[in-house]
C-alpha cells in the first residue's frame, strides 16, 4: 500500500488537515505544539469514478478501491535531527513512507500561534528541509565509516561508497539528497538506506479558504521553491476539507464549486502522488467484484498480476485486455468482444492507465 507521511512545523494545519482526510482518525487537532504523540496512521480510499461505472456495467457485489496510508507525523522543530522537540524519534517514522506531504502555513489568523512568531512558509520549509537533511548527513557520515572498510576488499562496497560520495557534499551543504542524479544501478545501491531528503515531495500549501481558488503570493514562494527541488505543489485548505466533512455528501460539490475549485484536497494530493511517483491505475472486474489495482508505470502484465499475487506472476500465460474507454462506449465485456477491442496480451505487454485485466495463469 502507498504511505505518505504528513509532516510540518508545530501549528501549520498538519493534524487538522490529517483529521478531515481521514475522517474518522482520531488526530487531536489543538492550538499547541506537539499535540500528535505518536504518528497517527489513516488509510482511504483512492477516488477514482471509473470504479463505479465498471461495477455497475458488472452488476459487481462489492466495490474496491485502491488505498493510500496517511501518517501523521508530530510537528518538527529548529533542531530535530539533535534530538530538540520530539527528536529524531519521529525522523525515523519518516524512513518508512513512499512520499513526503510537507505542510507549510500560507494563511493569517493570529487566533493560531506560530511556534516562531511570524508567517513565513519559506523560513519553515527551510527548517524543516533543513533538518531532513541533517539527519541524512549523520547517517551518510557514518555509512560512509563503515563502507570505506570494506571497500578494500569488496567492489560492491566500492561502488557504494562511489555513490555516497555524491551525495554526501550536498548534504552537507544544507541540501537535499534529491538535487543528486543517479544512475538506476546507483540508486537500488543506497535504497536500503531510505535517506529522508531522497524521498519524493509535495508541498501542500495551506491557505484560507478564501484564498484556495487563487492562492496567494506565499504559495507563490512555496511554488518557486518547488521549482529548484523537481517537487510539487498542491493549494489546500485544511479549513475547507474540515468544513466539507460537516456536509452531505451531495452538498460538497456545490461548496467546492462555490468556492472556485473542481476537487477537494484528498483528490489533489492523491493526484500529486500519483503523478510524482509514476503509478498508474488498472482494474480488474467481474461479477463478485469490481476493483481498482496501483501500479508503477511501465510494468510488464506478469508484474502487474503479481500485485494481486504472486502466484499470478510466475503461473502467468496471458492478460485479457481491455482499454476502459472501449469498454463504457460498449457497456459490456461480450459487446466489446465482439468488436475485437478484448485483446489477448503476452508478457511483454506493458500495462496502460485504466486498463481492465483478466489474469490467466497456471498454479
């Protein structure tokens, strides 16, 4: 399952932002510093309108979307990587997500306290950005002392120790192991080691909620810096996504719209991941169920099949095939059979965005 950690500064709009995706996490949202004690954990569901469409066309019994794991992670401070705050204990809780949702404060309202006195996203992006790659050079510095010992002898150590050598000046400059290329041998060298500052980022810009059709010149900042680090930028509201949660359902479009946007926050940062990491969504459909798969782009149909099970991938004989547009404009399996559009593809195929799937394999 995908994860991404939640992280910030104290009193951005983490947990509240956390809380009103979620739903029904149980985050504490209060008006002081480190108010998350243990990262919080939410799973939801991927939106995704297809899904529903196939079920109906299936008479489909149950309905399954893919998910994303959310982790709220407790707000760092100037100082995190040598212990300050809450420490480095929730540094590491970072290690273990695919994605970083960086929330950075655009918005006034002086009934919230700024741990620092003052707005001001890019000081706070830069602390934490900061912090990250602190934490990063410590334990580059000290891979490095243990590889150098072995790389007398052994030429993967070599090679390994190639690679921290790029990365190890740039963190220590203050910046993020990102700005580093590799080559992709290079990378599955140092992947074990889950460098914080090596993880994609969105930075979710967080506005009022009369300034999330047009955001402001803060986001504007946050966008430029975006810019340098190949990151992106989603403008949420945390206000808005807790006040659509106190609406029907069939009333939230009508206050998006009111509002001047098309999507609520969940569906712009499940967008953004999805994009930064380069999954894509196929499907799979039937009577019992209708269900929605991630991969990562550019999969071959047996690596696809393995995402079910794996059993999947090694008895795998051929993939029915069936691009999701051809399918609705015939509304059923037999009626784009009969088209010639249910194609029969081998393990070569590469998997496309929205493909349905029936998998033929050998136990």
């Amino acid at each position: 399952m995908l994860r991404a950690g939640i992280v910030g500064l104290p009193n951005v709009g983490k947990s509240t932002l956390f809380n009103a995706l979620v739903e029904n996490a149980k985050a504490q949202a209060a008006n002081f510093p480190f108010c998350t004690i243990e990262p919080n954990v939410g799973v939801v569901a991927v939106p995704d309108a297809r899904l529903a469409v196939l079920t109906e066309i299936s008479k489909s019994e149950n309905t399954i979307p893919a998910r994303i794991e959310f982790v709220d992670i407790a707000g760092l401070v100037k100082g995190a990587s040598k212990g300050e705050g809450l420490g480095n204990q929730f540094l590491a809780n970072i290690r273990e997500v695919d994605a970083i949702v960086h929330v950075v404060r655009c918005f006034e309202n002086d009934d919230i306290i700024h741990v620092d006195g003052s707005i001001d996203p890019l000081r706070d992006a830069e602390i934490i950005n900061l912090e990250l790659a602190l934490a990063d050079l410590e334990q580059i510095e000290r891979r490095m002392e243990r590889v150098r010992k072995q790389a007398r002898r052994d030429p993967e150590a070599q090679a390994e120790l190639a690679v921290l050598e790029k990365i190890q000046p740039v963190l220590a400059e203050g910046k993020s192991a990102r700005l580093v290329e590799l080559e992709d041998d290079e990378e599955l060298l140092i992947k074990s080691l889950g460098f914080l500052t090596r993880k994609p980022i969105i930075y979710g810009a967080n506005v009022s909620e009369d300034e999330l059709a047009e955001g402001n010149d803060w986001v504007e900042q946050i966008k430029t810096l975006a810019a340098k680090e190949n990151a992106q930028v989603v403008t949420i509201s945390a206000q808005v996504e807790a006040e659509l949660l106190e609406l029907p359902e069939d009333e939230r479009i009508d206050f998006l719209e009111a509002l001047g946007v098309e999507e609520g926050g969940l569906k712009s940062l499940i967008r953004a991941t999805y994009d930064l990491l380069g999954l894509r969504t196929y499907f799979t459909t039937g009577p019992q169920e209708s269900r929605a798969w991630t991969i990562n782009a550019g999969m071959s149909a047996p690596q696809a099949a393995g995402v079910i099970h794996s059993d999947f991938e090694r008895g795998f004989i051929r993939a029915e095939t069936i691009a999701y547009k051809d399918l609705v404009e015939h509304g059923s399996m037999n009626a784009a059979k009969e088209k010639g559009l249910l194609r029969s593809e081998g393990k070569d195929y590469v998997v496309q965005e929205g493909d349905v799937m029936l998998f033929r394999f050998n136990v």
